[in-house]
C-alpha cells in the first residue's frame, strides 16, 4: 500500500498535498519526452497530484509535455502554472493564462503564479487574477519568489490578500526564508511552496545528511526531501524524469526524522539568525 500524503491548508481550507511534481526543464529533450510522460503519470497514480509548470519552462514546451502527460487525468490533478512578470498586466496575464490553458489542453488552472515580481504594479497583477477567476479561468491565485517586503507590497493592493501561496527556492541548504518571511506567511494562513527541495542536487558532498542516509539505507535527496516535507506549513515541488526517481521521491514520506537527526542537520544546515535576502534558482 502507498504512504498517504499528508496535507497542508490554503487560505480557503483547500487542502493539497504536502508532496507534488516538479517539471522544469522537462519536455525540453524530445529523446525524454516518453520517460517524462511516464513518471509524471506515475506521481499521480501514488497520489503526487500536485504538478507545477511555468510559461517559461522549456518556452512553453513543458506546459505540452504536461497537456499530453495529463490525458485522462485532469481532474485527479491540481494544476498550478506560472506567468511571466513582463506578461503581468491586466490584459497580459489573461492572454499569457489562455495560451497556457491551450498548451495545457484544459479549461481552468487550480493555482496561477505571478512567476517573480517585476515592473508592473501589482495591483495591475491582482485584477488581472481576479477577473481570469471571475471567468473561471482559474480557482486560486498566489505569487513566486516573493520576499516579505513584497508581500507587504502585495497584501497592501487592493485585493491582494486573496494570494494563495508564495512558491519559493527553500530546502535543507537555503533556509533563510526562516528568519521572517516563513513566519509572516504561517501567520496569514498562507502555505509556503518549496521548489528545488533538494537544491537541485547541489548538496554538499558530505554532511549529515550522508550519516543519516548511511544509517536508514536511504539516499542523501530522500533525507534532505524528509526534512522539508517535516516543515510546518510547507509543500515541495521536486521534479523527476523517470518512474524510478518519482518513487524514490514518494518514499522520503516514509522518512521521519528523529531529534538527533533534525538537530545534527541544524547543526551544519544552521538557520538563519539574522534577514537575508531571498535566494532564487
């Protein structure tokens, strides 16, 4: 039997699944395209329905992997997509939002992003959210790569406190978001979305994450994917290629971390004692 996939909580109640599917930089290597197809499908099937993508990944040749990936399965999955800033405006964000339904081969996204902040005002960004859910278009809306200082920005725009969720570079090696903008959100009821959980399998070539995957049998990315599942308030995005790496990814859920192990890791992963800028991949 699979490990059940614990949940977290939108502003509305909505509960999503603590561990998605990643897809950047899929669907940009037609020699791939089959394996990708197959894990994404796979995630699914072991209850991964979270998937995220962007307009900009793969300039929207992921979005048509995953519109192909998802052929009979739609409606098992919450589809969360980005926008580009400069795409950000008004009319901009509901004609970017309609060639990514296109791509998508789909009616609605479940979650649209501002993919990072740029210069359109945000008040432009968040009429431009609110009339594509109006349209029914898409359920909920949220941001990316957003530091506290823009979220302040946001919530201060008319509207702006109906964002769903902020996605953000967060994982074992880049914790600083911890110091303040992880509080700031879990005090508006507002998950943080984890993409590159496992920093883009750039962690240290030895830490304490090696002990602990030594000890269980596991790999060094399912301890470091354990940890920020273990987070409060916190879901990850990590993407994988092939049906082997999705169930590998599935079973960091069985993973849990005792005292010692999270207080080694806080030990050599140290969090933040003071604002650091918010880090992006």
């Amino acid at each position: 039997m699979s490990t059940a996939i614990a949940t977290v909580s939108l502003p509305d109640g909505e509960r999503i699944p603590k561990l998605g599917q990643g897809t950047w930089e899929m669907g940009e290597q037609p020699a791939r395209r089959a394996s990708e197809i197959a894990a994404l499908r796979a995630g699914v099937e072991l209850g991964m329905t979270l998937i995220d993508t962007a307009e900009m990944y793969g300039d929207g040749a992921t979005e048509s992997l995953l519109g192909d990936a998802l052929a009979g399965l739609r409606e098992r999955v919450f589809l969360v997509s980005k926008v580009y800033p400069h795409n950000a405006s008004r009319r901009g964000v509901q004609a970017a939002c309609e060639q990514s339904l296109k791509r998508l081969k789909t009616d609605r996204l479940d979650l649209y992003l501002l993919h990072w902040r740029g210069s359109v005002p945000l008040e432009e960004t968040v009429e431009g959210f609110e009339a594509l859910r109006r349209a029914g278009k898409i359920r909920h809306w949220g941001v990316s790569n957003f530091d506290t200082d823009d979220m302040e920005a946001l919530i201060a725009a008319p509207g702006g406190d109906a964002c769903a969720t902020n996605q953000i570079l967060y994982n074992v090696a880049r914790r600083g978001a911890e110091f303040d903008l992880l509080p700031w959100l879990a005090a508006r009821d507002m998950p943080t979305m984890a993409y590159s959980p496992v920093d883009h399998a750039r962690l240290p070539k030895r830490s304490p994450l090696d002990d602990i995957a030594d000890a269980r049998g596991v790999s060094v990315f399912q301890v470091a994917l354990a940890w920020a599942l273990q987070q409060p308030g916190v879901f990850a995005i990590p993407k994988a290629g092939r049906v082997e790496h999705v169930r590998d990814n599935h079973r960091a859920l069985e993973l849990q971390l005792d005292a010692g192990e999270r207080a080694a890791i806080d030990a050599y992963f140290r969090p933040p004692r003071s604002k650091r800028p918010l880090e992006m991949l």
